[in-house]
C-alpha cells in the first residue's frame, strides 16, 4: 500500500477495472475485497459528511458516499472524497492533492491548494481570490444525461454491478 490515501483509493480503481476484461465468474467477483489502509491521524469516513474543523491537523481526510469539508483554519495534507465533492473554506489550506471522484471541488476565495486539484465527474469551481497553486484537471461527461464517472463510482460501491467490492478500511 502506498503512503497516501489518495493513491489507495486510485488502486481500488484499478482492482476493480479488470472485472470488465476478464470473465473470472460471478462468485470470484461476489468475494472481492477491497482494502484501504489508514495512518493514525487520519480522517475517514462513509456514508456521511466529513467535517475537517479549523483546529485540526491531519494526513489525510477521505469520505466515501459522502463530502468533504475543510474548515478555515485547518491544515490537511490530501482530502478525497467517492461520490461526493470537496469544499474548502476560507482560510483553510491543502498541501497536497485535492480530489473529487464524482463530485465538484469548491474552492472559497482565500482558501490554499499548494497541489493538484481534480474533479473526475464533477468541476473545479475557484472563486476568485482562491490560491491553486498545482495543477488543476477536471472531466465531466454526459452520455445520456448521465455521467459515466459517477455510474462506475455507483457500481463501484453499490456491490452490484461488475466489481462487487466490499470495502474494509483497516488502521496501521
């Protein structure tokens, strides 16, 4: 496992791409687990909003079927939210990676990404006065009125669809 969140959470991704290039049957992928290690410090989440408040310092602060919010005054080093977006408030700074996997990144004038910030299925909204530093990327598609990013993140953690993945997160 990497040393940062964000990169477990992209590796989910790609555990779970292959179920669409193999046929390995429908129990193997009814007994695939997903698993996301987390640093004492860390911030998780699931199901619910993930409030970083101004007092706190921490690694990373990650929600899954949930949003994230960073509070003026608090310092985090990635934040990433599955199927939710992330809103950074004034006087709240990002050193690392911001990233919103069906979601919007909302960026409050004031507020400091010093990294990349992403939006897979969503947008970067900065207002002005917002400093983003890093690289900003971001791709929302439409087929049929839908966008594929979100369905896969839906398939993803619904358990049916192609990759039935359990998450378990787990402390080191």
């Amino acid at each position: 496992m990497s040393s940062s969140l964000v990169h477990s959470f992209l590796a989910v991704l790609l555990l779970a791409t292959p179920a669409l290039a193999e046929e390995q049957g429908e129990a193997a992928l009814q007994d695939s687990t997903c698993s996301i290690s987390v640093k004492k410090g860390d911030l998780v989440s699931r199901g619910v909003k993930l409030i970083v408040e101004g007092d706190q310092h921490t690694h990373d602060a990650v929600a899954l079927d949930g949003n994230v919010v960073v509070r003026a005054g608090a310092t985090v080093k990635d934040v990433v939210a599955m199927r939710g977006s992330v809103t950074v408030e004034k006087g709240a700074r990002i050193t690392g990676k911001v990233v919103a996997l069906g979601g919007d990144v909302r960026v409050a004038e004031g507020a400091i990404l010093e990294g990349e910030v992403s939006a897979l299925g969503g947008q970067v909204h900065a207002a002005p006065g917002a400093k983003l530093l890093g690289e900003k990327n971001e791709l929302s598609l439409r087929i049929n009125g839908k966008d594929p990013v979100q369905l896969f993140m839906g398939q993803l953690f619904s358990g049916k669809g192609f990759a039935h993945c359990k998450l378990r997160i787990t402390a080191d």
